[in-house]
C-alpha cells in the first residue's frame, strides 16, 4: 500500500513560562512540557488511521505538526516521501490545498461574520480557485453533499443561526472543498450531539470513499474509532504505545493502557456493572512525566524494569507493535 504520510522520531516541547524568581531556583531553566515525545508512525494512502488516548496524551498536538500548523522541536515528516520540514512559507501555501484539518470544536474555528457559504468557499478564494460564481455552484453543491439543506437557506447563514450538528457538517465541507487527500480530522463529533454523531461518522466514510480520501482520526472514544477506523495507535503522554489493525487493537490489545481504555468503554446495557478498577489514578504532568515507561504508576503490571527505561516497540504481529515488556 503507497505511504502518504510518514513521521520519524517526532517531538514536540513548549516551555513553561515562570517567573525570574521561579527561574532562578530552577537553576536558571524553564521547565518544558513534553506534549509529544519521539514517535513515529506511517498513514498509507486511502487509509483512516484512529490516533486514541486520554485527554492531554498529544494527540491534538500530533495532527497540528503533522501539517506545521506548529514547527516540530525534532523530528521528520515526509509527505508522499517529501520532508515537509524543507518546505518554504509559499509551497506550505500551495500544499494546505491537498491537506485539511477538522478542528474539534466548529463553532470557534468558524468566523462569526462569514456566513456559511462564505466560510466553506473561503479556502476556493485564498487558493485562486474557480471564478466568484463557479465558487458559489461548488459550494451549493458540496452543501447538498453533506446535508446542509435548503441549500439557498443556510449559506446565508451565520454560525451563532445554526446548530451545532450544522456548524460541524460546514468545517467538514469546508476541508473538502479544495478536493483534498489527507485530512486530520480533530475529534470531529465531540461537540456534536449523540444524536447526529453516528450520522457525521456515516457521513464521513461515505465521503473517504467519494473523494478518496486519507484520515487521521483523533478521537478519545475507542467505540467511534472501532466504527471507522483501519488501523488505530494508541497515545498516552506523548508516546505511542501500541499500533495495529482494527482487529488487533479490539480483539487482541496486549499493551496494559490499551486494555484499560478498551474496559473503559461504556456497555449499553443497564444491567451491566464494573467489578474491577478500570485504571487507577491519573495522567501525570507532562512537565515531569515518569522516568521509563510513562504509564507505569498506573499500571497493575509494572515491573522494576519499566521505571528505568523506555521500552522498545515490541513485534507482535507484522501490523502490530507494542511498548511493553510484557510477554
């Protein structure tokens, strides 16, 4: 299968800004938060590739990377073999055609004084694409599509006049409108009611298919991933800690951290009650996260060796790895 997308050794840290007294007892250092910690991983082309975890894992911060939205402190990421990294300021330009972004939240990435068709054919606009009444048919068109309808009735819309299942269906439509190949898809239902969200999920595979589209689907909810996903890497502080398949992450997880977000999953049944403790305390700080293996104080498995160090990515299978000492 072609490689779209390829990251090696990816970092990212943002210092901590203190104080010039905090600093001086720090011994005149500001601390850094380890938002994404060396990872590395590949997307093939026509692919959706679930990226899960708690929230504060990096995930966000992985997807904005991935398409510089932030500058990596370390790191490679290649596009169709290319080192995006090299790329100048004009030719990031030209390349946000083919590469789009989901964010979580529709209603603060929409501006309050577009309306709707506006804001979906801005990007057609920022590229030079088609003239201002091509623009409009391509926009009524692509609103049909994801079912903003009576299309002459919502473009003029604003943001704060439509729903939020709406609001989430035009930043869809806006990362589609430039006919795209990779979109990071930023947990594009968290803010959508439950009642739409299986409908945004159906939407969107519908619309991979259509447009040949390739996912990074960040989500925290393993059941959605499950529904859309072909592979799915697992997050927490930073650190991939498993990769596989769909059929591997749910019926065989063998990292412990993947297990417990798998027993975190809710079980549509009433009657159904937890007899064990899921997994106990919380996410460290990502300023001083734990020497070893990050997941190591929560982990009901965990050996002397896994506070000393790193644990390589174990071959499970040839689509399947996991950071884990255990057999």
């Amino acid at each position: 299968m072609e490689e779209l997308i390829r990251i090696d050794h990816l970092s990212k840290e943002f210092p901590v800004y203190r104080s010039l007294l905090d600093v001086l007892f720090a011994g005149g250092k500001n601390p850094m938060v380890h938002a994404v910690d060396d990872i590395s991983f590949s997307i093939h082309k026509g692919e959706v590739l679930g990226l899960a975890g708690e929230s504060g894992s990096g995930k966000s911060t992985t997807g904005r990377l991935i398409l510089r939205l932030i500058e990596a402190t370390s790191g490679k990421i290649e596009y169709r073999g290319k080192d995006m990294q090299e790329f100048s300021r004009h030719e990031m330009e030209v390349m946000r055609e083919k590469i789009q972004i989901v964010f979580q939240d529709p209603t603060s990435s929409l501006s309050p004084r577009m309306s709707v068709g506006e804001a979906i054919g801005h990007p057609l606009k920022i590229h030079g694409i088609a003239d201002k009444e091509e623009r409009k048919q391509r926009v009524s068109k692509l609103m049909e599509r994801v079912g903003l309808s009576p299309v002459d009735f919502l473009y003029r819309k604003y943001p704060h006049q439509i729903s939020g299942g709406q609001s989430q269906r035009v930043v869809l439509a806006r990362a589609l409108v430039t006919n795209p190949e990779f979109i990071v898809a930023d947990e594009p239902i968290a803010m959508a009611d439950v009642s739409v969200r299986a409908m945004i999920l159906e939407l969107m595979r519908e619309l991979k298919q259509e447009f040949s589209l390739t996912y990074l689907f960040i989500t925290h909810d393993l059941a959605t991933a499950k529904y859309l996903c072909d592979r799915v890497a697992i997050m927490y502080l930073g650190r991939i800690v498993e990769i596989g398949t769909r059929d591997e992450i749910f019926g065989r997880p063998h990292h412990p951290y993947t297990q417990a977000l798998l027993k975190a999953v809710p079980v549509p049944d009433p009657a159904a009650r937890r007899t064990e403790e899921v997994v106990r305390g919380e996410i460290p700080s990502a300023i001083e996260p734990p020497a070893g293996c990050h997941f190591h104080p929560r982990c009901p498995y965990a050996k002397a060796i896994c506070s000393e160090a790193r644990p390589p990515f174990k071959e499970i299978s040839s689509t399947h790895r996991s950071a884990c000492v255990l057999d």
